[in-house]
C-alpha cells in the first residue's frame, strides 16, 4: 500500500500545500479537517489539481477530545498504521477566550489537542515514521514561555502574542522532546517552521475587510504565499536524512522566507527538563499518560 500522511487542517493553507505535494508523490494523504463542507471543497480541488483520488478526510476537531478519540477509532480501524503525521492545524487569534477544556483556545488547539491526538495515535506510526510538528518564529518571542502558574492566562493581564507564542514554543518542546524518546528507533520527529506567509490564518485574525486590504500591503514586505510557506514542511517530509530532532525553516532574511534548510532553535526550546515538565503537564490535563515504547 502507499505511504499514509495524516495531516491535521489541511483543508486550506499550509496543510492544503502539504497534501497537494504528497498526493503527487503517491502518498495516500488523510485529512483530519474540523469542517465537512471545507473539506469537500478542498478535497475536489486537490483531485483536480492532482489528478489523483488516494484522499480523504475524517472529522476532528482539535479543542474536541471525544472527537479527536473518534478520528482515532476510525483511522486505526481503516488503515492501521501511518507513516508521517502533521501537527498542522492552528489558530491565531484576535480575542481571548477559552474552549470547554476551560483552557485558553491557542494553547488547546495548536498544542494540547495535538499533544492528545499524538498520544493515542502514536502506536500506529510505522517503524521509520515521521511526526512533524509546525512550529513558528514566534517561539523564539521574549515574551514566549510556558506560564503553568497560569496556563490559561486567568489570573494575568493577556496578550495575544504571549498566548500564540506560549502554544507554539509547546508544540516545539514537545517535537524536540519526542525526538529525545524516538533516539534508538528509526523513528523521527521534525520540528518545522514556515517563516512569514499570507494564509488564511492572517485574514482570519484581521477580519475578512482588514485582511483583504492589509495583507496585500505586508506582502510588499517580503512574506511568502502558503505555496512557498509549505516548503519546509514538504522539504522535511521528501529529504529522507534529515536527523531526528532538526528544525526545518526557510532560509532567506529573518527566516521570513526562502528555501528550507537547518534553522536553530531557542535555548528554551531545548531545554530538557521545561520539555518534561510540559510533558507531565499535557499528561495530567489529558487525563492519560503518553508513552513511547
Ligand atoms: N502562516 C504563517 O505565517 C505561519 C507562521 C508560523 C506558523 N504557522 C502555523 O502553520 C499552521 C497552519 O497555518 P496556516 O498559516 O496554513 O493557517 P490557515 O490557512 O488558517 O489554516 C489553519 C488550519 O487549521 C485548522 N484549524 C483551526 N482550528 C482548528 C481546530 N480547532 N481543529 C482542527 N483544525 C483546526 C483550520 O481549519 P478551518 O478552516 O476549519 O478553520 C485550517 O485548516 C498553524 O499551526 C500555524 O500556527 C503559520
């Protein structure tokens, strides 16, 4: 059978690229989309383009956790392995708020719900699987940090980027950390960042008006389409050496765009002991623990 990549939010930007690029290289790509009507849309357009029918989607939403167990339930039942998965969904949002997990909605989506998914899902990786983890620029922030005195920024004053760059920098402790436990195996994890690129994510934190007119004024500036943004991810996924553990980003000026190759963490994104600390953390607010055999 071919190669199977799980990609979650795929129906649009970055994980759309992704999956356009893998369907045309034979893998058999599932999408793990929150939204059935986008996802058909986007499903239609990538067996256009490709010319290709090996794609599906399956509901699941990331701040869901009965939805995330059913994805699961479904695609292990369905396939039974996968060979590469893509922490890809996520949000940046314009106000604070927080999902029924009475968690705050960044941290949830583009970090817990991955943290989850991964948990359950990984038994099925194959012996030399690929978990790539879409990390940002934005973790590398002054202001970004694990704050588990106030996860959910409840009892401090919050700021947008400190909640984007609290999740993003956890879902890179957490792919570098799952590269320290794939040592030994064959298995890898990548940590991957896209640099600066209009997708819909932009639009969607300035509003549709705002976006529109804005937007086209910061391309001027030199950030890239979703086409370019996905690069890295795909360059991550098709380069078979590339080390367990490496941070995958482009490489022009600022690592705003540019061809992909080897990008350098923060020091906190290394940081061994603030990755096990998260780790037991994600563990206690999953209810489960998450064990690498
Ligand atoms: N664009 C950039 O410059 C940039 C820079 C650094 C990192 N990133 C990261 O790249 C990833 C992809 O972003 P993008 O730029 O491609 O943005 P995008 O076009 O807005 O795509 C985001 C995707 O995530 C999905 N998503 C959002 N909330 C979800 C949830 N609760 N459950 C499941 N899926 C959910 C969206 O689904 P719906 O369409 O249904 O909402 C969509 O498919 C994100 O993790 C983002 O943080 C992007």
């Amino acid at each position: 059978m071919d190669k199977i990549a799980i990609i979650t939010g795929a129906n649009t930007g970055l994980g759309f690229e992704t999956a356009k690029a893998l369907l045309l290289e034979g893998y058999y790509v599932v999408m793990a989309n929150r939204n059935a009507g986008k996802s058909k849309m986007a499903i239609k357009k990538l067996k256009d383009i490709c010319k290709v029918d090996h794609v599906e989607y399956m509901i699941m939403d990331l701040e869901d956790r009965p939805s995330i167990e059913a994805f699961v339930a479904k695609f292990e039942s369905r396939f039974g392995r996968f060979d590469v998965l893509v922490n890809n969904g996520g949000a940046l949002l314009p106000k604070y708020s927080l999902t029924k997990n009475d968690l705050e909605r960044h941290f949830d989506v583009n970090y817990l719900g991955h943290f989850y998914l991964n948990s359950l899902l990984l038994d099925s990786i194959s012996d030399e699987g690929l978990v790539i983890s879409l990390g940002s620029l934005a973790h590398k922030m002054e202001v970004a940090d694990i704050h588990f005195d106030d996860i959910a920024f409840k009892k401090s004053n919050y700021e947008k980027m400190k909640a984007y760059s609290q999740s993003k920098l956890a879902l890179t402790l957490y792919g570098v950390e799952l590269a320290r436990r794939f040592e030994g195996t064959n298995k890898r994890s990548i940590i991957v960042h896209p640099g600066v690129c209009n997708t819909d994510i932009f639009s969607r934190y300035y509003g549709k008006y705002l976006g529109k007119i804005l937007m086209p004024i910061v391309n001027l500036f030199g950030i890239s389409g979703p086409k370019e943004g996905a690069q890295p991810i795909i360059h991550a996924i098709l380069t078979s050496n590339i080390p367990n553990g490496s941070f995958i980003g482009p490489q022009g000026k600022k690592e705003w765009r540019g061809n992909p190759g080897f990008c350098s963490l923060s020091d906190k994104a290394k940081d061994g002991i603030l990755a096990k600390k998260l780790w037991a953390y994600s563990e206690e607010l999953i209810g489960n623990k998450f064990i690498i055999d």
